[in-house]
C-alpha cells in the first residue's frame, strides 16, 4: 500500500509517500516538506505564538493536497518535541485537527528514541551487535543502545540543534563566552545519562541519523547524498573537533557556503557540532556511521509490524 507518514518536527513538516508492505523494504515514492523551525517560534511562556499555528495548518493542509495527488491510502501523522513541549500543546492540536481533519500522535521522547534505534536496527541488521544510536533533531537529542529490536536503553534530552540555537547562542557570529557556556551545558546534560548505558557494555557499532550528523559528516569527507543510500558515511571525532571552532567563527552565511550545508540549517550547525562533539567524547565514541533511515522510517516500520500481525 501507499502509505504517508506526516512528521511535524521541530525544525520542519515532512511527508514522506513510500510505497510499503509486510515483509519489504519500504519505497520511497516522494517527498514534500517546509522548514517551520517551530522550536524557535516558541514565545516567552513557551507557547507556539498564533503565528505560528496558523504556518503550521497551513503547512499541514499543503501535505495533505501532496499525499492524495500521489495517491497516499493511509497517513500516519505524528508530531516530536516542539509540539510535545509547548505550554499550548493541546490548543494547537485540537486547532490542527478541527481544520485540517489531522490528528497529530504526540511521540514522547522515549517513543522517538525507541522508533529511531528499530530504523537503525532494520537497516544494520543483525550482524551489527550492540548498537548505539544518536540522533540530534531541531528539539531534542535522542540516544538509545541495545542488541535486539527494542532498546535495553533509550532517552531524549532538550539538547536539539534549533532550541539550543535559539537559547544559547543568540549573535552571528556567535560569542566565544555564548559558545563556551553551550559546551558546559551540553556535556553536562549528556554526562548524567552516560552511566545508564555503561552497564550495558561497550556496543558493537555505533550509527547516527538526523540532518545535523548528515551534514557534519559531509563537512568531514562523507559523500554526497547524490551517490546513494547505500554509500558508507562516516563522521570521526577528531575531524568533528577540528570543525568545532572553525563553525565557531563563522556567521550562518559563511556555513552555507560549506559543502553540504543547507541555508536554512546553516544557523543551527554549531549548536548541532557541539552536542555531537559532546556525545561522541562522553560516550567514548571515536568514530560513527551514518544511517539513511531515522524515525520516519521506524514509524512506518512500526505500522508495518502490525498489519503482518492482524
């Protein structure tokens, strides 16, 4: 079947069609998706601003007229930490529902983190051991570690590229003191998570998805998107922490100009860096994988589960 799986994140809403069925590999047919960066829309009291509400129904009815042009027969919509954290979460959910017909499924981060590893899991296989999965999204970074389907472990900190951008580092270029005290932050939030892993052992491999480990692992020698999915991508630590203080000093422009860096992520990469930078070290990881599937891929993975077992 064609199915649609409807992702409002942190930093954009994306519809991914992919052709699917119990036992296969799902297809993907098409993709549409705008950059809303709800986590930086948030007002003071945490709220997402009417503004912001209104792109967002905006945005969503736009996904819809794409998924019934493409022939899409099921939809599976979920929204991630940007929604899940707002102070007006139910408000913007019943407004979404009530004129687009949409019923957004809060993920919680635990659900996320868990949904992620099931993607890196299918697409590893087996033969990968113990995986650890890191994955930095525009609110949120999720870590999960385990050896079977579902994760023995599995977290979500606020540590995404868009929110830590937005509180922390608020000059471009930014300020060496604004960087400094992110770092402290982010390895803090990091280190008290690390012994809840541990005593699993050291995993066997160790992959990451999301837009921010794609791109660093680009700005690090990684091929480009362009020559496939199944490329091996790889991001080594001690390249990451060559590129830290280089992202430091430049201003959003001039990382756009880096290979592989989107305009319109190039605001947050810093932030990103320094959450993989901290994750990488504490987590005594010298060198990643990059995995093409993340967590709409799980989801759809998930959906799939279920009707083989119907």
């Amino acid at each position: 079947m064609r199915l649609g799986v409807l992702d409002v994140g942190s930093n954009t809403v994306h519809l991914l069609v992919v052709d699917a069925h119990p036992g296969a590999r799902p297809l993907p047919a098409h993709s549409h998706k705008a950059e809303l960066r709800l986590a930086q829309l948030l007002d003071e009291s945490g709220a997402i601003g009417p503004e912001g509400v209104e792109k967002l129904i905006e945005t969503v009815q736009d996904a819809l007229e794409a998924a019934e042009d493409k022939g899409v027969e099921a939809m599976l919509p979920f929204a991630t930490s940007a929604v899940r954290e707002a102070s007006n979460a139910d408000d913007v959910l019943a407004r979404v529902q009530a004129e687009t017909g949409v019923e957004l499924q809060v993920l919680t981060g635990a659900e996320e983190a868990r949904l992620t590893f099931l993607a890196a899991r299918r697409w590893f296989g087996w033969s990968a051991g113990k995986l650890l999965v890191l994955d930095i999204g525009g609110g949120s970074l999720e870590i999960a570690y385990g050896i079977d389907e579902e994760p023995d472990a599995a977290v979500s900190l606020p540590l995404g590229a868009g929110r830590l951008t937005a509180g922390w580092l608020p000059t471009d270029p930014a300020d060496p003191a604004d960087v400094k005290a992110l770092r402290r932050h982010v390895r803090a939030q990091i280190a008290r998570t690390v012994g809840e892993f541990s005593r699993f052992g050291a995993p066997d491999h160790v992959v990451a998805t999301s837009k921010t480990f794609k791109q660093l692992a680009r700005l690090a020698g990684a091929a480009r998107s362009t020559e496939g999915l199944y490329v091996q991508r790889e991001l080594k630590r001690r390249t990451l922490e060559d590129w830290v203080p280089r992202l430091s000093s430049m201003t959003a422009d001039e990382r756009a100009e880096l290979p592989g860096v989107s305009p319109g992520r190039s605001g947050q990469l810093l932030a990103g860096a320094l959450v993989a930078e901290g994750a990488m070290d504490l987590f005594g990881v010298e060198t990643l994988e990059i995995c093409p599937w993340a967590l709409r891929e799980g989801v759809i993975l998930r959906r799939l589960d279920h009707m083989a077992s119907e």
